[in-house]
C-alpha cells in the first residue's frame, strides 16, 4: 500500500511538472508568433496568438487544480511541498506571459503595413529573441535541474532592460522627427513594454525555480537597468 500510495504520488507530481512545461512550450510559442506577426503586419497570425491564450489560461487553471488537490489528498511536506507550491508560482507567471504576447498581437493592425522603419523594426527583433531565449531557456533549466544556469538566466535580465531602453530611445526620436510616426510608435513602445515586462516575469520563475531546487533564495538585488525614466525629453 505505501509503494502504491508514493507511486502515485511521483505520478501527481509529474503530472505537474508536465503541465510547467506546456505552458513554458506555449508561452515560448505566443512570445515568437506575436512579434513575428507585429514585424510582418501578419493579423492572421496575431489572431492565432489571441487564440492560444485561452488554452494557456486552461492550462493554469489544470495546474492549480491538480496541485489544490495534491495538496489536500497528499498533505505534502518539505522539498515535494516546496515543488508543488513553486509550481502553482510559476504557471502564474507563465499565464501572465501569454496575456502579455497576446497584447503585443493585439496592436498588430494598429500599427500597421509600413509604419515601423527597417532599422527600428530590426531593434525589436533583437530584443523579443533575446527575450524568446529566455522564456525557453528557464523551463529548460528548471526541467533538467541546473540551479547554476537558473541564476545566470535571471541574472541576464538586465540584458532586456539595457536593450528596451535602447528601443525605447529610438521610437521617441522617430516621434519627434516625424509627428507622423507617433501613432505607430505609441503601440510599438507598448509593444516593447510588454516584452520588457515578460523578461520581469521569466526572472521571476527563474527565482521560484532555482528556490524549488535548492530550498534557498536568490539574493533579491538582481541587477535592473531600465533607464527609460531619464530617457524622456525635458519639458
């Protein structure tokens, strides 16, 4: 009955990590076809990503569902109790990832056919791949169990924040060399925004991850460099 009892337990939990890992899957996929589709004007695409947020959504819902009842069946303690709540932190984050590529979609056809210059369009190209790589990236370490490349990751946020700043400085002087750029450029600084705010997000399972595997914290000043605030024109 005991073996029973554990086995079935292993399998809740696996279940579980499963489910992390869709989600890491998805969230990967929605990050690439939504920028993907803002660099191409592709509306079919970015209706797609919209789409693919409802079964993100459900995939969290799954999560919490089974980790609830784990929890209440199970009465886990220690480092399966650290899992199953580390896990319940992460689907969160990944959730929030998807409706984050999916507000990048959404301003697809505002933007536009012929409203972001080459060079521009090449600068938020560069920073969703350096954010793409990290979405995969950090369920990639947390399902192998590297601590070590976990704390890299979520350390190489700052690279996202150097790079937003940089984008964030380009789309202000389109604006201002071309009043008739402003348009555009609003969306596309929500845009790279929201791609800011996925890497925030993917540091945050970074965190909970590296916790789950270790049982001890991540020093909590992690490097932060967006500069945006004193990127502004003075009035």
């Amino acid at each position: 009955m005991m073996a029973h009892t554990v086995a079935s337990f292993d399998e809740d939990l696996r279940q579980i990590s499963q489910l992390i890992r869709d989600m890491g899957d998805l969230a990967g996929s929605m990050v690439g076809a939504s920028t993907k589709a803002l660099l191409n004007s592709d509306n079919a695409l970015a209706q797609r990503v919209v789409s693919d947020d409802a079964i993100m959504d459900a995939r969290q819902r799954e999560l919490d569902d089974r980790a609830i009842t784990l929890i209440a069946k199970r009465q886990p303690m220690a480092d399966d109790l650290r899992s199953v709540v580390g896990a319940i932190r992460m689907a969160g984050d990944l959730e929030r990832i998807g409706d984050l590529a999916k507000n990048i979609a959404k301003r697809v056809g505002s933007v536009g056919v012929s409203a972001a210059p080459r060079d521009l369009s090449h600068s938020i190209d560069s920073m969703a791949q350096l954010v793409l790589i990290q979405v995969q990236g950090v369920i990639e370490e947390y399902t192998v169990g590297d601590a070590t490349a976990l704390a890299k990751l979520r350390n190489d946020d700052e690279r996202i924040d150097v790079k937003y700043t940089s984008v964030f400085r380009e789309l202000l002087t389109y604006m201002m060399e071309d009043p008739r750029n402003i348009t555009a450029c609003t969306h596309l600084l929500f845009c790279a925004k929201n791609l800011e705010r996925i890497g925030d997000h993917v540091t945050n399972i970074a965190e909970n991850a590296y916790y789950v595997l270790t049982g001890t914290q991540l020093p909590a000043n992690r490097p932060k460099q967006d500069e945006t605030a004193m990127s502004a024109p003075a009035a």
